[in-house]
C-alpha cells in the first residue's frame, strides 16, 4: 500500500473513518481529489452543526456585530459595579452563542448558567464552581443540619450552606452571565416569575458581596421582552441584537473558509437570505445543503458546486414553515390562514421583491388588501421583511 491517506465514507454519520491498510484492500479507493473534497465538505458540516447546536464559544470566530461589541466594551468598564445588562433577541440572533463567548473572555471573570428555574439556577453555579475548581465552595458541616457527616448534595440544598457558597462563589466571578430559557405567549407567567427570581438573585449577590460587586448579563427573546413589561428592565442597560443581514452572513463564511465554496455565491446569498437574519437557521441550512451533498457522493463522479436551484429544492417552504412556526404563533396568534402562508411568501421574498398588489395576487385571493397591509406589516415588524416606498407604492423583500 502506499503511503496516502485512505478513507471509507459512512454514511450515517456523514463522516470519513481512517482505515488500517487491511481494510482498505476491501475498499473501493476514491480519486485523491475528490476524497479531499469530501473531507472538506465533511469539516465545513461538522463546524456548521456546532454552531447549531449553540457549542460554539470561540471569541476569535464569533461574528463580532457592532452591538455585540458595545456590550463587550461596556461590561469590562463597568467590571465590579454591580450592574445590570439585558441581551434581547429574537430566536435564533445569537444570543446564547453570545453569552457563551462573554463567559470564555479571561477579564470578565464570568460564569455562565441557563436559567430553569431558581433552584437549578442554584445547582449550576454550585456545580460550575465544582467543575471548574475541582472542590466545595466551602467546607460541608460536620453537624448541626443532619446527623453525622452529611453528602455534597444534601449540604449544598441547606439555606446556611447555599448563603455561604453563594459569598464563597461571588468571591471568584465577578460576572453572572443568565440564559433565560425560550418562552411563548402561553407560558408568560412563568417569565414573569423568573425574572422575579433573577432579580433576588441579584439583590442577594449584591448583600453578599463586598466592594466589587457582580454584573449581571441576562439573555432574553425579543419578542417577549415586548409583552414582559418587566420592571427589572427599566433597572438595565439593554441591547438589541440585531438580525444579521445576508451580506453578513456571507462574509462571515467567507472569513472562515477563504471562499464560498461549495456553494456558489449565488446560491448562498439566498440561503443567507432564507435564514432570516437567524444564525442558528444559517448554520443548520448550510448542514442539511451539504448533508444532501453527501449522500450522493458515491453516485457521482465529481462535486459540482451548489446551486441556486439546489438550494430551493433542498430548504422548501416546509423547511422554513418546521423552523418559525413557534414566531408564527406569536406573529399571528389568532390567524392560522397567515401562519399557513407566511413560510411561501418568505421564500418568494428571498429571490423576488414585491409589491404588496403582487403579493395579494399570487397569494391571498378573495382577501382584503387591508388584511394583506396587516400581515406584511406584523412580520416586518418582527424583522423577517422590510418595505420600502417606491412610487408610493411598497415594495417588500427579505431583511
């Protein structure tokens, strides 16, 4: 055998396994310049399914917009002053991947926690110290709670204790990063509490602490933000993050990958228009692009780029209708007609502008052009769709 390096695509997984000499006599050997190809298809899908899954937390290739940064810079001016920073976002911006990033920068002290409820906002903080320090935050009692020596966990659960773990805790980090979880229009309650306990917490860390005190930076979705009405808000300094538009997302993966390839850039301009503005939606149309990809590796000879045709009949209205159906609830809370139309009308807008008459024809007959006004109006209002006057008549397109 010569000395190449030999791999045997699995198509499960969408990997390429090394194998042993041995095996590879039992293999159809692939031409060396489309195994290389598919290695790198293989990478760039690999890196795109972290960065969907929110694992991602390198501060050198995070997409460093420029409210990301104003929220950097003033986090580390006001380090050890106890204040209050809020991150809103609609689903899928980056808040998380942000927050996750702000935890790994050294200055910041910080710890990072996603918030489901306050005992188990409790239980990370406590378990975060254990895993990064390798101990208690303080000794357990020998007695006076239970009887004889008691566990980590039952002397973590005693008010006395967690008080003291708490200070113990503050001593270290200096930053308290909160993911809150996702929330809905039916579940507006249980914001409401949490923000409640996020802001005790606070007001805890505050008492316990000494002249440095905490800063506290808080994710939370945009849209319910809008309908919380919190009035920890108004005690917060916050930033809207901002839906990236398709420039951006095309020249982060440029930035990463040297080029557009293997799309063309066609055809990932209108990927990174069906996304949105959502990064979470990016990468996971990126994935399911190159995944298709793929799984005709062995039926071709060679990998043709990704076109604009393949991306349509691989990210369908189905596709877009499966990833915003929970924004179309609280978009459209009583018009089902208009969640059922919205995910083509998105699609249309992503390759051809139009005029809200256009718009009316093609996809909403029998309705009233007021109707139509509303509905282009509450998705722009949710920053999936801008209109601009043209003749005195809009003209609507992706944001």
């Amino acid at each position: 055998m010569n000395n190449k390096i030999q791999f045997f695509f699995d198509a499960k997984t969408g990997e390429f396994v090394k194998l042993s000499d041995e095996k590879m006599s039992e293999i159809v050997k692939l031409s060396d310049e489309k195994t290389s190809e598919i290695v790198k298809l293989s990478a760039i899908r690999k890196w795109a399914m972290v960065w969907t899954g929110e694992l991602a937390d390198d501060e050198e290739e995070y997409y460093w917009t420029p409210t990301a940064l104003s929220l950097k810079e003033d986090v580390m001016f006001l380090y050890g002053k106890g204040m209050l920073f809020i991150v809103a976002g609609f689903q899928g911006t980056g808040k998380t991947k942000l927050a996750k990033v702000l935890s790994k920068i050294p200055e910041l002290n910080a710890i990072y926690v996603k918030w489901i409820g306050e005992k188990k906002l409790y239980d990370a903080l406590y378990l975060e110290w254990v895993r990064k320090e390798g101990q208690m935050p303080v000794p357990a009692p020998d007695d006076g709670w239970n009887s004889g020596l008691i566990s980590m966990i039952k002397a973590k659960d005693h008010p006395e204790y967690k008080k003291m773990s708490l200070a113990r805790l503050l001593e270290k980090y200096k930053t308290i990063i909160i993911d809150l979880r996702d929330y809905n229009k039916r579940n507006m309650g249980r914001l409401d509490k949490d923000l409640n306990q996020v802001q005790d917490l606070w007001c805890q860390c505050l008492e316990l602490s000494g002249d440095a005190k905490p800063c506290f930076i808080i994710t939370i979705q945009r849209e319910m933000m809008r309908k919380a009405g919190h009035y920890l808000f108004g005690k917060s300094n916050v930033y809207i993050l901002p839906s990236l538009t398709p420039e951006e997302f095309v020249s982060f993966y440029e930035k990463k990958f040297g080029s557009t390839w293997p799309f063309e850039k066609e055809a990932l301009q209108l990927l990174a228009k069906q996304s949105q503005g959502r990064f979470r939606r990016f990468m996971k149309y990126i994935n399911l692009c190159i995944k298709s990809v793929i799984s005709k590796v062995s039926t071709i000879s060679t990998i043709s780029p990704i076109s604009v045709a393949d991306v349509n009949s691989i990210i369908t209205p189905d596709v877009i209708s499966e990833d915003i159906t929970t924004d179309l609830e609280t978009i459209f809370p009583k018009k089902e007609s208009f969640r059922q139309i919205a995910p083509s009308v998105l699609q249309k807008l992503c390759s051809t502008p139009m005029t809200t008459k256009q718009i009316a024809e093609e996809f909403f007959k029998g309705e009233t052009m007021v109707n139509v006004s509303r509905f282009l109006t509450a998705l722009e209002e949710a920053d999936y769709i801008k209109g601009i006057y043209n003749n005195r008549e809009k003209v609507w397109s992706i944001k």
